[in-house]
C-alpha cells in the first residue's frame, strides 16, 4: 500500500467543526490582523512553552530574524550555530550581514555539539543559535554554561520542537529568545505561514512588540527600524483550537516511534538501520530520522513503492555554494558530513496505522534482503 510522508487531511478530522466555526467568526469579526484572536493564542501558547511573553509573528524564519534584531546583531558580528539544520537558521544570520561561525553535530542527537561551541567564540560573537533538530533538545545545561560564562546571548530554534523538554523544562524557555514555526507539516501546524517568539525578559520582550510591527508605537512614531511580521488572526484563531490537541498529537508519534523501534528490531535490521537515540528529554519526533547505508538507492526504492519519504538533510550549511565565501571545506565538520549521506525520515504522523508502520519497515527490509 501506499504511504503518505504526512497527511493533513486525516489530522483535520479531529477540530473540523470547531475551526470551520472559528474561521466564520473571524470572517465576521472584521479583525484579521491582530485583535482578540492573537492575544488569545499568546497567551495560551506563552503558558505552553513556559515563558512570561509570546508574540506571533509571520513564520518561523521571521521568528529567528526578529530576535537576532532585537539583540542588535548587525554588520560585523558574528552567530555561533550548526551546520545541520534547515537553512532559515543560517539565512537569518547572513540577512544582518553577520558572520555565521558553525559547528558540528552530536553523533547520536544531529543537534549542535556543545564541545564544538567554546572554540569558535570570539571578541565578536554577538549571539549562539540553537538548533533543538527533529523534535528533541540539543544539551542546554552545556550550552547555557557556556553562554553565561561568555556574556554571549542564545537563540533557540525550536522551529520543530515545540513541546519538547530538557530535564522538565520545554523548548524555548531556557534562552533569551525561543523561536517556533507553525508552517503546515510541524506538530503544530497553521494553515499557512506562522511563528512565535517567546521570551522571559521584559526588555526584548518590549522590544519584539515593536520591531514585528516596523517599531511603531504609537501609531505612524517610529521608535526603532523594524519591519512587518504580524500573524494574521486566522492563524491565530486555528492554532488556538489545534493547541489544545498538540500534547495527544505529539505523543501519537512517540507511540508511533516506539513501534517502529519495535518493528525495525523483529525484522533484523538493527544492523542495517540506526534508530533516533531519544535521550532524557521529551522527544516529540517531528520528524523521524533514522541513518542507512545507501541511502539514495533506499530512498529511490521506497519512492517507487510509493513509501513516503525524505531527506533532512542532504547539504550541510558549509557546503551551500551561497556559503563558500565562509571558506569552509570538505572534512570541516566529519559528523554532518556522514549524517547528511546517510539519513533519512519516515512517516511518523499520529494517524498513521499499524498497517502503514509495518509496510514501511517491510519496504525496507525488502530492500536490504
């Protein structure tokens, strides 16, 4: 049988009516940016990820790049981050017309190495960026040490991993900025482009208040230069209604990866297939990545079986031709350079059936026979 990457429609199933009655009232309220609707999701969603303030924003790369300006990151500074992740966590950096300054990545996690970090800060590190990759926190104990020793700002890129914890504490809260995308395939999707920024300062707090909306307070006196990263108020409205579903939602996919882990271990193929090393944290599996020999032989075959299937990801940020002024090369970073070969990610979605995780495993394990 075919099986779907992802499929939304199966999700909507479960708020149907509650959002199509949402979206009427916004229609009728006359508020579609801004206005009850958005308040009512910050707080919500600030209570969540246990911080003091949350503020919506356009998508989730608005997100990093708002908070990078609120820290006054700008030309000749540089942002300590990984080499592996999705390409908003560096673009973010060089649209200042900052340095990004990378590291490699935790063998086990994909998430950035904290060991790495110390090495390459400088007189001008402005901030650190962290990467929180695939669902699961990177080691924030390490890395909040190393940034306090230094005076150095940190950024949490919780793009996939809103929910997620380290050692009871959730994605997001532990620097001075979390940054959260709401694009349609995360665990808490929109129904379009979406963000948040949180924060427990009140300072930057005030200050991403501003800057979201060209830093104009009050209206037309503008106190800062900053630009236009509002969330709609039908945004706003839908993901209120699909937080309250998003813990169930993210332990489906647990369960989900428990099985496969259970599966991939009867069919032999431990050998073949390295599972995602899920480590004291709550895990809430955005995606689920795991590390192949052929990797691009396995990814055409299950294509052809109609598997779903991708790669996150394929290119490492030091090897992308708009980098190479960074003067990385070949054999800088050993670690993401042998992930980005070898990893792939399967279906992983609540509503996945048994049926569907069995093909899955089956495909592959036909693939290896």
């Amino acid at each position: 049988m075919a099986v779907p990457l992802l499929d939304l429609k199966r999700q909507y199933k479960d708020f149907q009516a509650e959002v199509e009655k949402e979206l009427v009232e916004v229609a009728r309220s006359g508020y579609y940016i801004g206005g009850p609707k958005l308040i009512g999701f910050e707080e919500s969603a600030a209570e969540y990820c246990q911080c003091k303030h949350a503020f919506g924003v356009s998508s989730g790369t608005d997100a990093l790049l708002v908070s990078l300006m609120a820290l006054g990151v700008s030309a000749g500074d540089e942002v300590i981050t990984t080499t592996f992740s999705f390409f908003a966590t560096i673009g973010v950096i060089a649209r200042l017309g900052a340095k990004p300054v990378l590291c490699d990545i935790d063998p086990d996690t994909f998430n950035i190495d904290p060991a790495a970090i110390e090495a390459q800060i400088s007189a001008k590190t402005k901030a650190i960026i962290v990467v929180h990759l695939y669902g699961q926190c990177a080691e924030m104990d390490a890395i909040m040490a190393i940034a306090a020793k230094h005076k150095i700002a940190v950024v949490e890129d919780a793009a996939q991993s809103i929910g997620a914890e380290y050692k009871g504490k959730r994605a997001g809260s532990f620097g001075e900025f979390g940054c959260y995308s709401f694009f349609p395939s995360k665990n808490l999707g929109a129904f379009g482009d979406g963000g948040l920024v949180t924060t427990n300062d009140d300072a930057l707090a005030q200050k991403i208040r501003l800057l979201r909306n060209h830093g104009m307070e009050p209206k037309y006196y503008h106190k800062l230069v900053g630009g236009n990263f509002r969330m709609d108020a039908i945004q706003a409205a839908i993901l209120s209604i699909k937080l309250k579903y998003l813990d169930n939602w993210s332990a489906g996919r647990a369960e989900n990866a428990a099985h496969y882990a259970k599966l991939f271990t009867e069919a032999g193929l431990t050998e073949k297939v390295k599972l995602p090393v899920a480590r004291e944290s709550r895990h809430i599996y955005n995606q689920f990545t795991i590390l192949v020999e052929q990797r691009d032989e396995l990814f055409k075959a299950l294509q052809e079986k109609k598997i779903g299937c991708d790669m996150y990801y394929p290119v490492s940020f030091h090897e992308q031709e708009c980098f190479a002024y960074l003067g990385y090369k070949q054999g800088d970073f050993p670690v993401a350079e042998s992930v980005e070969k070898r990893c792939i990610s399967l279906p992983i979605f609540t509503e996945l059936t048994e049926g569907e995780l069995v093909e899955v495993v089956e495909a592959i394990k036909d693939f290896y026979a």
